[in-house]
C-alpha cells in the first residue's frame, strides 16, 4: 500500500518543483517525472509509473491535467485504475478515490463516459438519418467498373506496377487484389 507520485511538465525549461514538493509532502514512496507534452500519447514514464502500481497503491498527481488532456484520457485511466485496485489522489482538487467521496469522483466519472459514448452515438444515428432524408445513403460510392477494367487492362500488360496503376485509374490497391482474386 504504497504511495506513488508522477509529475510531469510540458517543456523542459519549465519546472517541476511545486509538483514534487506537494507530492513529498503528500507522503510519496516514489515519485516518477516527466517533461513531455500532455498532448503526446506517448510518455514513457507515466507508462513505468502505471506498470509499477499496485493493487490498494495509490496513485499521487499534484493536478488532474498532469494525467491528460482529454476527458477520454482521463476516464480511460481512471476506470484503468479503479479495475485495478488502485486509488487515485489529486492535490489540487482534494480527491482521493480511497474515500467515499473519491468514490463519487470515480462513479461521475464513470457516468461521464457512458454519457459521451452515448451522445457520440446519438450524433451518428442523427447525422445518418439527415443524410438518408437527403437522399445519401451510407458506405462508399460504387465504383466506376470502368476504372476497374482499365486497371485490369493495366495490370494483364505487365507494364505497371500495382503503384502505378491504383494512381492512374483511382482503383485501390485493395479492391484491384479483390478483382484479381475473383477472377
């Protein structure tokens, strides 16, 4: 049951050292840091810190942004966190999931997915209905066939490569192999 701390800043010139003087004083067995951007989904020391966690560890950020920057980030890793058995304190914001009412901060958060999962679906279904009261239908426009046989009329020349002919009939690389196969 140990307490974990990750700091991160975004640049390099900027400083770290709020950050880890609240998680000292926040009782942190081990503090992993990082200068990286919360933009970039690739941080390596937030990726260590996470494996290092525990079951009934606690996880120690000075602000809830130093995790992500997306509600989705910040979700996913809180519901990664919860499964897991690990707490997660927020200075800052005086949350700790280990209390209920850190509970609660994980239970909204929970609802806040399901809630933007579902209005991403809603949206969608919205948006093919207008479409389809348009007259548009779904899916990509069927190909011209005559594009098709001018790419097989290319290919059976053995002139051009697979590059050169997807470029000059538009027929993808994908749908040409389908033709071919079929044939």
């Amino acid at each position: 049951m140990a307490k974990i701390g990750y700091a991160r800043v975004s640049t390099s010139d900027q400083s770290m050292d709020l950050q880890i003087d609240s998680l000292k004083s926040s009782g942190c067995d081990r503090i992993f840091e990082e200068k990286v951007s919360g933009k970039k989904s690739d941080r390596p020391e937030l990726a260590r810190c996470l494996e290092y966690l525990r079951s009934g560890d606690t996880l120690v950020i000075w602000k809830l942004d130093r995790l992500g920057r997306t509600t989705k980030q910040l979700i996913e890793l809180s519901h990664d966190l919860k499964e897991r058995g690990i707490s997660l304190q927020i200075i800052t914001l005086g949350v700790d999931t280990s209390t209920p009412a850190g509970k609660l901060f994980f239970a909204i958060m929970a609802g806040l997915a399901e809630m933007e999962a579902e209005t991403i679906r809603e949206r969608t279904q919205a948006g093919l209905q207008a479409a389809r009261a348009r007259g548009r239908k779904g899916g990509r426009p069927p190909l011209d066939k005559s594009k098709v046989e001018m790419a097989l009329l290319l290919y059976d020349s053995r002139k051009y490569t697979i590059k050169e002919i997807t470029e000059q009939t538009g027929v993808s690389k994908a749908k040409l192999y389908q033709v071919l196969n079929a044939r």
